[in-house]
C-alpha cells in the first residue's frame, strides 16, 4: 500500500466520520469505522469502551513507546451553520463537515501513519495509536482511562490541528467556582452590602490581577472570568454572586500553586477548583522528535489550547493538519491538500526518528 493510497483511504475515512454523529460519550458509531480500517488492513487492534487502539506488529518491551493519539468525538454544532454539518461535502479543497479539522483531519492522517509503518522489523520505538474519545468534553472514559491499559508511554504526538508546526507546550486549565457574598434584603430598602454591587471591585480586581512568573514557551498565565449569576426576584437583593473563572496556566506553574495564590488572594468569600488534573504540557526542544521536525522547516511555538496532553505525564508534542483557529467554528473545514501534507509530514518526520 502507496502512502498516497492510505492518504485517500484516510481522506474517505474521514468522510465516513464526519456523516456519523459522535458528541463526546456518544462515539459508538464512528469507532466502529476505526475498527473497520484495522480490520480491512490486518493491524490487531482493541478496543476499549469507544477508543480503539492497537501497537505495532513488532512491539518489543526493551524500546521505548511513541503514543500516536487523536480523538473521533466533536461538540454540537453550532447555531450559526450554513451547511449540514454530517454532511462531508468538497468545495474549493476545503472538505466541510462538523469534525473535519478538529481533529477528524488529524486522526485520519495518523491512523494512516500508523499503517505505514505497523509492519516494519527493526523501528527504534514501539508504537501505539488511540484513536479516543471524550476528548472535547474531558470525560472519563477517554485518554486518561486508556493510561492504565495501553504500553507505557514514553513519548507521544497529539493530533490536534497546528498547521502542521510544532507546539511544544501547551497551556493547562483550571476552571474556579467564586462565591460573593452580601446581605439579602427587600429592593425598597436601603442596603450597604449589596452582594451584586460587591462584585465590581471583585470583577476589577480579576481584570488586574497578574500572575508573576512568564513562560518563553506559553507568556503569561491568563485569567478571564466567564461566567456570573445571582438573583431570582426582581424585588429581592440577592445573598450572593457565582462566578466562573477560567484559568489557562503556564508551564512556570502547576495547577496546585495557582489555585493556592488565588485562594490566598481573591477578594471572594470563597473559590473552588473544580478539577487540578488538566496541566500544562511540553516537550524538550532538544527531543529528536522536535529536532526531527525543525530539520524540516517546521516553526515551534506554545499552544494556548486545551488537548489530552494535559491528561499525559510524559513529554508530548501537538502536530497535525489543520487550523486551530477554525474548531468549533459554523461551517468547519479542513483543506484536503492539509490533510496530504499531514501524512506526507508526520511520515517523514517518524522516519527521521524510528
């Protein structure tokens, strides 16, 4: 099999899940069509709950293990679609479709990597693929659930769409429940402790605050409040204001330290992690991987973004066809000729390094 014929294998397999809904948790249907590729190929797979996965044909437990890793599950579309998003339509080399370039593009070109290189003797890493689910919604029983039961890994490329450079950080994420409080109290009387009006002093002082320590990789911590709640009558002061803070954290901090400076700090009754787990990411600049690709002309950089490098503990790199900028947009795409570079890069970067 040509590398351009598993490109177009890969190109069709791509349309198959586009027009299969897969919301996180529901990806039952498109890792049956996963299933179906290794089948039609003779690569030995497993498959666990909704992700499918399989190792070389020559694993040997004294190398270590590149992770190949892509998920088949997507948010809902949205409400600003023009076109069908289950419907994989090409117009202008952009293949449309819900999925298409986060990360259906990615996944298909590394599922057709895998193949290209599944029957070699002699590769300096064992390989696995994973081809998951509940990426988008963070879920249980994706990645992280597949940690305990796939190869130790020692290295892993993530395909999320980067177009085709090499992230070699990624920011983590910490979501904060913020509780302020105040004096509930009838609207006609006068009320000094307005739990409502507290909250602009809080809102100014989480516009402000800054985070000391920078990342070359990944700049700055950056702190955004998203979400904000209170009251039920209109005639009633309410006792207390929700908040939501997003947390997007660098690599000069972890999860624990940041929630502890905010907790030490924030002007708030009270703020909760929801969740330490989803840390920041990055690999060696000297790794062979990242050297590999350099050697190629591939520009690096610190993604800002969330993927399942956050549930990894080992070096990991995010590569893969596509533009970030276009996931959960309406009328989502990726270009074809993307998803022919995709394979022809992430094929010829690996042969530099197995």
């Amino acid at each position: 099999m040509t590398q351009q014929e598993l490109t177009n294998d890969a190109i069709s397999l791509l349309k198959k899940l586009i027009e299969t809904q897969s919301f996180s948790s529901e990806e039952d249907r498109t890792a049956s069509h996963i299933e179906y590729w290794f089948k039609r190929y003779n690569i030995d797979f497993k498959r666990t709950q909704n992700n499918v996965w399989a190792v070389n044909k020559y694993f040997d437990k004294s190398k270590p293990t590149l992770l190949l890793n892509s998920h088949h599950d997507t948010v809902k579309p949205n409400s600003a679609y023009t076109k069908n998003p289950f419907k994989a339509s090409v117009e202008d080399g952009k293949l449309f479709g819900l999925g298409s370039n986060d990360a259906g593009g990615c996944l298909v070109s590394l599922i057709a990597t895998f193949t290209y290189f599944y029957n070699q003797k002699d590769l300096k890493y064992n390989m696995v693929i994973v081809a998951s689910a509940e990426e988008e919604s963070s879920g249980p029983n994706g990645l992280n659930s597949m940690l305990p039961i796939i190869p130790k890994i020692d290295v892993a490329i993530v395909g999320e769409p980067t177009l085709m450079n090499l992230a070699v950080a990624e920011k983590g994420l910490v979501v904060f429940d913020a509780v302020i409080t105040g004096t509930p109290s009838h609207a006609a009387h006068p009320n000094d402790n307005n739990a409502i009006y507290n909250t602009i002093e809080v809102l100014q002082w989480f516009k402000d605050f800054k985070f000391e320590k920078g990342s070359e990789a990944l700049g700055d911590v950056k702190l955004t409040v998203t979400q904000i709640s209170a009251g039920s009558q209109h005639n009633v002061v309410p006792g207390h204001v929700d908040l939501v803070i997003d947390v997007r954290v660098n690599d000069a901090y972890s999860n624990a330290e940041v929630a502890q400076i905010l907790k030490e700090n924030a002007p708030v009754t009270s703020i909760t992690p929801r969740s330490l787990r989803l840390n920041s990411s990055s690999i060696p600049v000297n790794h062979d991987l990242v050297k590999a690709g350099i050697a190629m002309g591939r520009s690096t950089y610190g993604s800002p973004t969330l993927s399942d490098q956050a549930v990894l503990s080992c070096p990991s790199l995010k590569l893969g066809p596509g533009d970030s900028t276009r996931s959960h947009s309406a009328d989502e795409f990726i270009y074809v000729n993307e998803i022919e570079e995709g394979v022809k890069i992430y094929i010829e970067l690996l042969e530099k390094v197995l």
